[in-house]
C-alpha cells in the first residue's frame, strides 16, 4: 500500500496547490454515498449532507446493537471531522451486522469518488475485493476498531491488552469472593469469530487466566456478538455439564448479559466480566451480577480517525503514535471498571442519568455516581 499512498499523495497535492488550499483538502463535488436510500438503509442520516463540499468522507459502521456505534462512534467522529475542516461532509452508513450489505456500502462510495472511507467491518477477512476498488480510484481507507490488511492508517484499543485486563478482572472477581481461581472450571463466551477484535480478547484473556493456573473447561465464539446467542450456549452447559463454573468470561457487556440470563435461571452465581462499559452491564455491576466491565473513552479515537480522515483526503500521511503490522496507527487506552469505580467513569460518555433509573437508582447512591 505504501507506493499506492504515495502515488494518492503526489496526486492529491498536486490538485490542492492549484485550489490554493491552506490545508490539504480534497475537492471533488459530490453527492456522496449517505444520499441514498437503500443497502439496508431507511434513510440518509441526518448528520450526512447530500451537497457539493471540498472533501467527502465515507463512514461506515457494522452494526446497532452494540451501542456505542450510533451514540458515541458515529456523532463524535463527526464532531472532529468538522473540527478538521469545516467544509467536509460525512457520509454514514450502518451495516445492521451484515457484511454483504457494508460491501454494497463501500463500493457505493468508491463509485462516488469519496475522498477517504473510514471503515469498521463486519467481516475483517471479507473486505479485500472492496479494498482494491478503492485502490484502483486512489481513494485511502482507514481501519476503524477492528484491523485488516491494506488500510491505510489504523486505531483502536490495543485489543490483547484489552484481554489481559479482562481476564485479569476474572481472576480479581473470584479473589473478591474468596474463591482459589484453581477450584473449579472457568467458562470463555468470547465474540464473533469473524471479528478480529474478538481474537485478541480471547488470546488476552486466555494468556492471563492460564498463567494463573485456571482450567478453561469450556469455551464458545458468540455468532454476531449475539446476546442470545450467548444465553443459549451457557444454558446447555449448565444442563450437561458435572460441574458448574465458578467465573464466566464474557467478552462484552451485551454477552455478560446474555450469560447473566442463563446463570440466573440455572440460581448459579459464577463471576462474570463484560466490555465497553454499557448502561446494562454497568446496572448489572451495580446490582452485583456482573463483577467488571472495560471503559473504552471511544471520542479520543474517533478524533483520531478524523483527523487522519482528513490529512488522507488531503494527500497527507497521518503519521501515528505506533505501527500496528507495519500500518500507523493510534491506540487509546482502556480500563477495568468495577462498582467501586463506576463514578469515576461519569461524564459526556456516561451519564449518570442513564444509569441511575428505577431500582439502580439507590444502588447508584451507596455507590456513589451522581
């Protein structure tokens, strides 16, 4: 990808310097991919704009049932695309989880003749045909959340550090509850093989949990992060297995939930973990049937993707803070969060009004958000 970068650059500074621009600024008037209806879209989103600007940027997202998408990911990204260049516009797009559709999302825009594509896939290993469309119209991609080859620029969490943590937190949960991690077996209800990200956890988690002497007797990849998904496979365990868990990993918060169903209905009371610091998995925290959860601060990388969004479209290199298999690349940091330190994560990202509702609300005050 480096010479075809180059050759994106040399080619994109060339038509700046005779727009005259004092930031490198792509000017192509088009109607953008957000325009349009259909691909399993209802309606262009709002925050898209159909007319004529100097830079056209492509955002596309892989699915809503995972919350911070719609609510964090999509408005802060772009919040600092505006910041970046005021005349950018956004197109975005959301896959609803199915990697045919993202396809027909990305191609749309490569037709456009976007500037830059900003894109989280549904499916990592399925996305090389659309990368070399973009290729072929020089148009730079960058690797939002999860990794694949040939973009241009990455970031996201340093995802098997997201692991450690999160199989650290299991290890700390049943320490809590006085419970030797060797007691007993440990369940993994990892996410969605198709995931990239999902790989890391795992291997994070793994790596904690057997360097502490922990027998994994049983694990499952969740089919689309699907919560249900989850509730089912814990609830064939719990009928065929001898022995019952004494911690279930689950790699986010919307599988802790699924799993927390079926324990509840078995009456069995194992630690679990989650991830992405979720209203119901932060509830459940509270109400003591989830031990931890991950923080991840998503408005740093949104301002990171846009900000290389930008310098991309402009013919710039975004330089990065590290290189992740050879591309730049920018990793925020994350966080365990327990109930002991859920009001410390308070803020423009979680309010404590989402939380703190009907029985959680005296919850929330012995714990102290506010």
């Amino acid at each position: 990808m480096t010479h075809n970068l180059q050759s994106r650059n040399k080619q994109s500074r060339k038509r700046f310097a005779l727009l005259g621009a004092s930031v490198a600024i792509g000017a192509l008037a088009l109607s953008g991919c957000g325009s349009q209806k259909g691909q399993g879209n209802e309606e262009a989103d709002s925050g898209s704009s159909s007319g004529d600007g100097d830079v056209t940027i492509a955002l596309l997202l892989p699915e809503s049932k995972t919350t911070r998408y719609e609510s964090l990911d999509k408005p802060n990204f772009e919040k600092y695309v505006k910041e970046a260049n005021p005349d950018a516009k956004v197109e975005y797009r959301n896959a609803n989880q199915d990697a045919t559709q993202q396809q027909q999302q990305f191609e749309a825009a490569v037709t456009e003749g976007v500037d830059a594509i900003v894109l989280d896939p549904v499916d990592a290993s399925a996305v090389a045909s659309s990368l070399s469309k973009a290729e072929a119209k020089k148009i730079p991609v960058i690797a939002y959340d999860r990794f694949f080859d040939g973009a241009d620029y990455y970031t996201s969490f340093d995802n098997k550090k997201i692991g450690n943590l999160q199989g650290q937190a299991v290890l700390d949960g049943l320490k809590a509850k006085k419970v030797d991690p060797k007691s007993g077996p440990v369940w993994m209800v990892n996410g969605d093989p198709k995931d990239p990200n999902a790989a890391d956890f795992k291997a994070g988690a793994e790596e904690t949990l057997k360097k502490a002497g922990v027998d994994i007797a049983a694990s499952h990849d969740t089919l689309d992060w699907n919560p249900d998904d989850a509730r089912q496979w814990v609830e064939g365990q719990l009928q065929s297995s001898d022995k019952k868990p004494i911690a279930i990993y689950s790699a986010n918060d919307g599988t802790a939930g699924g799993v927390i169903a079926a324990t509840k209905k078995a009456k069995d009371e194992p630690v679990v973990t989650g991830q992405d610091a979720e209203v119901d998995g932060l509830q459940n925290i509270l109400k003591g049937d989830q031990y931890a959860t991950i923080y991840k601060s998503i408005p740093p990388q949104a301002e990171f993707a846009a900000k290389a969004a930008v310098a991309l479209a402009g013919g710039e290199d975004p330089k990065g803070s590290t290189t992740y298999k050879d591309t730049p690349t920018d990793f925020v940091e994350a966080k365990v969060v327990t109930k002991d330190t859920i009001k410390d994560i308070v803020g423009d990202q979680i309010k404590a009004s989402d939380i703190c509702t009907g029985d959680v609300k005296k919850l929330c005050d012995d714990a102290g958000v506010k």
